[in-house]
C-alpha cells in the first residue's frame, strides 16, 4: 500500500489496485483537512450553500457505504441516506450534534477497508447486486463504474474542503 499522504504512484496492470489506492489518497486527504479546524469550525458553514465540513464529511462516510457495500454487495445498511436530514435523499446534509469529526474520520477510514475488501475480491466488470440500492427494473452499474464514481465524489469534495479550510483559517495545500 502507497502512503496515503502522498498521491499513488503505482504503476499497475490491476486497475482495483489503483482504485483503492486512489482511495485511501483521498481519505486521507479529507482527514488532513481536519486537522487543527475547532469544533465550531467544523460545525460552521462558510458557503452560501450552506453545508459545514462536518455535514460533507459525514456525506463521503454515507457515499461510499451507499454505492460499495448498499449499492454493489446490495446489502441492506442501517440509514443509507443518514448524512440527509431525516434519511430523504435530497434534502440538506446534517450531523447530529453528538457526532464528532474523530467518529466521522473513524467510520470514514472503515469504510475503507470495506471497500478495499471488496475490491480485492470482484471483478470490476462484475453488476452490482439487486436487492440493496437497485432493482431488477433498474439499470445496474459495474463496479468499475462505481469506482469511477466514488473516485471523482472523493476529489470534488476534497477540493471543496480546500476552499472551506482556506476561508475558515487561510491553510491552503495538500
């Protein structure tokens, strides 16, 4: 495994390698961006948008358990949409205030060894499960697909937290 501070250099005829790679880059990134944010920092929104750190970390903890473990293995998880107010998918991002950002970093880092689990035992040309996130009448993804997906949610979001942090205390970097 690559060290998760530096981006991945890994050079490999394994795309799953590289995707959990990848990955783990970008957990760690996000968990980074955390680090010396205050409480209220983290609880307070900077964006006319309206979402505070902790709400878009607790959104990539819910993502990656929506579409690997929900979404591909179509197991059933408790609260698939529990980063949206009330479990309604479209509505607003929220963390309850007894969650704190080291449970949130936590479940994040978890989930990724879920996810590194799984992809190091399917193929990325294998459909995702019916019976979790999709149904037979559904179209249903690849796990290549998924990975794609997950990949560009975990740079876009990491990206956004650059802006965040940069507002909240001037940090800029990796």
């Amino acid at each position: 495994m690559t060290s998760p501070d530096v981006e991945p250099r890994l050079d490999s005829a394994k795309p799953a390698e590289q995707f959990a790679a990848y990955l783990d880059y970008y957990r760690a990134a996000v968990a980074r961006k955390f680090e010396g944010l205050t409480d209220d920092q983290q609880r307070t929104s900077l964006l006319p948008s309206g979402w505070t750190p902790l709400e878009l970390l607790t959104h990539l903890v819910h993502m990656e358990r929506r579409w690997f473990v929900w979404g591909f293995l179509g197991e059933q998880v408790a609260h698939p949409w529990g980063d949206n107010v009330d479990d309604v998918p479209e509505s607003p991002w929220h963390v309850p205030d007894d969650v704190s950002r080291d449970e949130l970093v936590a479940d994040l880092h978890a989930g990724g060894v879920r996810t590194r689990d799984i992809l190091a035992s399917h193929d990325l040309a294998a459909r995702a499960a019916v019976g979790g996130r999709f149904t037979a009448d559904g179209e249903v993804p690849t796990l290549l697909w998924i990975c794609f997906h997950v990949l560009q949610e975990y740079a876009r979001h990491a990206g956004h937290l650059d802006v965040v942090r940069e507002l909240a205390d001037g940090a800029t970097g990796e």
